[in-house]
C-alpha cells in the first residue's frame, strides 16, 4: 500500500527518485526540478533546465520526473529501463531500486497541471523490465495531457494499455476528449486485474482496457517541455505538475 501527501519537508527517498530514466544518461544530468510545498509536490521544467539525452533523444526534450524504481546493467550495456532507441548503451550504472512496484490493485494520481502548446505532463506505470529477455515493458498510462490538446474546458486525457516490445500485450491507448479543466485538481484512476484495466476520472470511468499487464510496475510522474514546438514568443514560459498526492493498494 502506497499513500503520499507529500507533506514533509523532502521527497520521500524509501519511494521516490528524483532522475527520469538516468541510466541512459547520469543522475546528475536527469535530476527532476522539484520541490514540496504546502503538502504538494511541484515538477516544473525552469526555462535553464538542460536537455534530457540531447545525444540520443529525438525529439528535444526537457522533463522533470520521479520515479518508484529503477535498475541498470553495467556501463557499455543495453540492459536497461524503457529504451527509446535501438543501440542505447548504460552511461551511468545504478543501483537497484525498488520503491514501489504494484503488479495489481488501485493506483491513483490527484494533480493539476499548468501546459502550453510545446508541455505535456503525465502519470504512467511502467515495467520494472529486469526479466532476462526485457520484454515486461509495457505501460499502463493513468494520465497523459498535451498542452496543445487543451482547450477551454476540456482536453483530451490519455489513457490505456502501451505494449511496447511485450507480445503479450495490445496496444490498446487513447485520448478520449473530457469535459474537464486540468488546471484545477483531479484525481486520474486505474484498477486492473488480469482481465481488465478500469481507468476513470474523479470516479468516473473513462475507458476499459482486457489483459492488462501484471507483472511489477514503477510508477513514473513526470512533466515535459518540447524545445522544437516552440511558438517563437514562449521561452519564458514553465509547465508544472502539482501532485496533491499519489495513492495505490
């Protein structure tokens, strides 16, 4: 069982990791803009903040993330967490960690979300990926909104079963549009089993998805900036993700 309001004075560390996917990169370059404030956690992207992967990433991107687990092979191997490219290679070993890793149950995001057109933010869970062949990848996404699909309330709030290289899994993902201001608090769902995955919003189901994955999961939370979607006029400008809290059992 997992329950957090962040309301401490730091991240907790027994769960969370401040650095989207550093093995592909280092923590210190992928370490999340963060910070607590008044029981919420804050990610944001600072108009300073570098490039994640700028070597192998494509598109640009910057991102603030945290993350319940994460594992890698020794530097020089391929063997690691959510590999976007053929021939990625470990830049920095890490160690492994296991914060929180639901294979069934309830999980639960309550957030707000500042966008523009070139942000994206989201809540997903994703394979531990430490099996032999690395094929326990697939995601279950439990939010997804892209700035530039938010209008005036509503926005199109992705949902669904990503299968990646699993063959176990369909890709079974979409973005129904939801009369919903994701400006304001709310609370983004899944509960799944074996046979079906029930995602809702504020308690009101959204999509139902069969043969979800079961094996374990991390959860990721994270907010996006995409340098090359850029308007001209909109450098100054810094998503954030504000988590009232993450929850699951």
């Amino acid at each position: 069982m997992l329950r957090d309001d962040f309301d401490g004075a730091e991240l907790d560390r027994s769960v969370w990791l401040p650095h989207y996917l550093p093995a592909w990169s280092s923590r210190a370059a992928t370490r999340a803009s963060h910070r607590l404030d008044g029981g919420r956690l804050v990610l944001d992207v600072p108009v300073d903040h570098p490039l994640w992967c700028p070597d192998d990433h494509t598109p640009p991107l910057r991102v603030s993330g945290i993350q319940s687990g994460s594992w890698s092979g020794p530097v020089g191997s391929t063997r690691g967490q959510q590999r976007f490219a053929e021939g990625l290679r470990v830049k920095e070993e890490q160690e492994r960690f296991e914060g929180w890793l639901p294979s069934s149950g309830h999980v639960e995001i309550r957030c707000a979300m500042d966008l523009s057109p070139r942000s994206m933010a989201a809540m997903w869970m994703s394979g531990f990926e430490d099996d032999e062949e690395q094929q326990r990848c697939g995601e279950l996404c439990v939010v997804e909104v892209f700035g530039n699909a938010v209008a005036d309330g509503s926005a199109e709030v992705g949902v669904g079963i990503k299968a990646f290289r699993d063959p176990a899994l369909t890709e079974d993902f979409a973005a129904p549009r939801l009369p919903l201001d994701v400006s304001e608090p709310h609370t983004y769902a899944v509960d799944w089993d074996a046979e079906l995955a029930v995602f809702t919003v504020d308690g009101v189901e959204v999509r139902r998805c069969p043969r979800p994955p079961t094996y374990p999961l991390q959860l990721m939370v994270a907010v996006f900036d995409f340098p090359e979607w850029s308007s001209g006029d909109d450098a100054h400008l810094v998503p954030r993700l504000v988590v009232d809290h993450v929850a699951g059992w």
